[in-house]
C-alpha cells in the first residue's frame, strides 16, 4: 500500500566540532576533529484516494452489466456509463500530479522502486489516458441514440373505451422519447390528455365526456437531450356512450327582428333510429323552461349521425304589450319570450326514439340549482354539469323589441 500522507524531503546534517584545549602548566595535546553526517530517506507519496479501486469501480462494479454494449443497451445504463466516464476525466489533474510526484520520488531512490509503483505508472500510462477516448465514443452514442427527433407511432389501449370509465395505455415510440404529452378532442370540443416520460410508461386516465371520436390535436414531446419538439400525426380513438350524443348545436341568425326565421340546427350521434326532437328555451324568472318547439326534419349524416333542424319565425301578439312568439306556422303552438328579456338561452334538448334510451340533454347546473340530470353509462351514471359539452351559455337568440 502507498503511504497516508506525501512529506517533503527533509536533511538533517550534524556538524559536530571538537574545540581545541590548551592545557596549562606548559603541557598540550592534540585534538582530532571529526565530522559525522546523518541523512534520513523521506517516505513516498501518498494519495487519500486509490486511484486505480475508483477506477474500477465507476467502470465496473457501479455499471449495468451491459453497460458497455452501446449499441444496444438501456438508455439509464448508458447515461451512467457516460456520467461516471465524466467523472473520472474530472480527476485528471489529481491523478496526474500524484503520478508526477511519484515519478519525482522513485527517481530519486531508483533503489525503492516496487510493484506498486509499476502498477500505478502502468495504469496511468496505458489505462486511465483510455477514459479521453472511451467517454468521446460513448457520448457521441448516447447523442445519436437518444437525441434528435421522437418518434411516435401508436396508440395502445389497454380496454374497450367507454364514456365514465378508467382507462389505461401506452404509446408505441422510438427509445428517444424522454417525456410525451398528447391532447384529444372530439366535434363538441372536450378534450383528454395523455403523459408518459421515461419512469411512467403507461397512462391513465378517466373518461370523463360525453364520448364520441376524438383525434389528437397537440402532441408534445422531448428526447434524451431535452430537446423540445411539436409532432404531427393522426391519432385518433372511439369513447363508447349508451346515450343519444348531442355533438354540436348550431343557432343561424340568432339577431331576430320580427317576421325573421330562426333556424337551429343539432348534430346528434345516436345509438338508434330518432323520432323526433325538441327544444326549449330558459325562464329566468321561474327557473324553469318555455314550452318546447318540435321537429321531426332529420337530415341523416351517416348510419349513426342526423342533424335535426328547427326553424321557427319570430313574430309578435297585439295584445297590448306586443308580446314576441316565435312560431313553426300559422297553426302550430307559440312560444312566447318576454319583451323585458332580450337574450334568450336554450336550455334543453330532447331525443325522442323508439327504445328506452331517449336522451334530455338539460342545462342542468343552471336550471335546476346544480342538481344533475344524469346520463347512463357502463360505469354508473353521469352527470352532465360534469362534462359540459354544450355551452348554453352561449346558445342564445338575441331579439330587438
């Protein structure tokens, strides 16, 4: 073993000097003088640190055991083996000021010099200069395995998707996605998000919305390198929902002056064959709905898509206050909309069809004091204020008398 501490070379020479004695009396002798030197060898330089022990460990016991198959091992393995590389290379100046002084010492005692010595030297010399090259070949692999653009390839659901239930997955992608960020959205504009990053591989996540197709819309993702990167591609999935499915509402020329038509049209993604539809319109005075207006004009989109249409004329009623009536014909029932109010909010939807799953889509956070009208689904029921697809807060009809 090398010695604890490195000490300076120091020389202690004794010089010691008879002196000369006269003696009295008329009688003397004769006084040698004689000089003895005494010199000490200093002990060896010593480090605290055993270069050679930390060297393999950093590049041994510390690896994965395939660390050093770069082309082909983990990106944490490697990232490791790269960090202790870099670590070692820090420690080029300690290493090589020790290697000097050792080279100074046994130089100087060329008659000292040991095994351990050589062994020191020799892995100076022929091992440790190897890191330079070793971490240059190692980062430039990691960079070209783990940098540069991600890419991801698909979707992966680990169960059928069904409105209100849980739902897990994973993406397939290339090794280097470091984190990935995906957001869906539907035709009513509900939106689910998916994360992985490097420790959590597979998402989770509950789905919370009135169903339908959704398609990826932002898709946000980092390599290895932290590089940041928008990706393009079209993911798309299915949510399953029991309900009829009110997928958009449209209200055209909703600024009404008298004798002017207003139309309404309602996308709907149905479970089966519609009867007809209905709407009503906010009372906010009783809290409670007009009297509805029906349709049975259904314009079908595909096998499970119609679009209803509703149309009706803005008029008014000479009885004194020149109330406003909105109405589908001369023979059909009025709607009366107060003359105080000027904006007047759609509250419900109702689909009417032949089997047990007629659907009301209601304002109900509104209109019903945050009481929920629920919606079925395979995972109990859902309520509406919940999932908010429809905004009636905006579905207004604006009239100018």
């Amino acid at each position: 073993m090398l010695f604890v501490k490195k000490n300076k070379i120091f020389t202690k020479v004794f010089i010691f000097l008879l002196l000369l004695i006269v003696a009295c009396g008329g009688s003397s002798e004769e006084t040698v003088v004689e000089d003895t030197i005494t010199t000490t060898i200093p002990p060896a330089p010593t480090s605290d640190i055993n270069y050679i022990e930390l060297y393999n460990t950093k590049l041994g016991t510390e690896l994965c055991s395939d660390a050093k198959e770069i082309d082909t091992t983990s990106e944490e393995c490697l990232s490791q083996y790269k960090e202790n590389l870099n670590y070692l290379i820090t420690l080029q100046n300690e290493i090589g000021d020790f290697g000097s002084d050792l080279i100074a010492y046994y130089e100087t005692y060329p008659e000292l010099v040991n095994q351990e010595y050589k062994d020191y030297i020799n892995f100076v010399e022929n091992v440790y200069s190897q890191v330079f090259f070793e971490f240059s070949d190692v980062e430039n692999k990691y960079i070209e395995r783990f940098g540069g653009l991600p890419v991801v390839n698909e979707i992966i659901f680990n169960e059928n998707l069904n409105v209100n239930c849980p739902v897990t997955g994973y993406f397939k992608h290339t090794e280097n996605l470091k984190t990935l960020e995906v957001s869906f959205a539907n035709n009513s504009n509900e939106t689910i998000v998916f994360e992985i990053n490097k420790k959590i591989s597979e998402f989770r996540s509950s789905l919370i919305n009135s169903g339908g197709l959704f398609k990826s819309n932002d898709i946000k993702a980092t390599n290895f390198l932290d590089e940041e990167f928008e990706l393009e591609n079209n993911f798309e999935f299915f949510v399953n929902h029991m309900f009829h499915r009110v997928a958009g509402i449209e209200i055209i020329s909703n600024n009404l002056d008298y004798e002017d038509l207003l139309i309404i049209e309602i996308l709907i993604e149905h479970t089966s064959p519609i009867e007809n539809v209905s709407i009503a319109f906010f009372d906010p005075f009783s809290e409670s709905i007009y009297s509805e207006i029906y349709t049975d004009e259904l314009i079908k989109i595909d096998d499970k898509t119609s679009k209803a249409v509703l149309s009706a004329y803005l008029l008014k009623e000479d009885l004194g206050n020149s109330r406003k009536i909105l109405s589908t014909s001369e023979s059909a029932a009025e709607i009366y909309l107060y003359d105080q109010v000027f904006n007047h909010r759609l509250s419900t939807v109702h689909i009417i069809s032949g089997n047990t799953k007629d659907s009301l889509w209601t304002d109900s956070y509104n209109l019903a004091n945050g009481i929920s009208f629920p919606l079925p689904t395979r995972c109990g029921s859902l309520g509406q204020h919940e999932i908010k697809n429809i905004d009636y807060e905006n579905l207004l009809i604006i009239t100018n008398f």
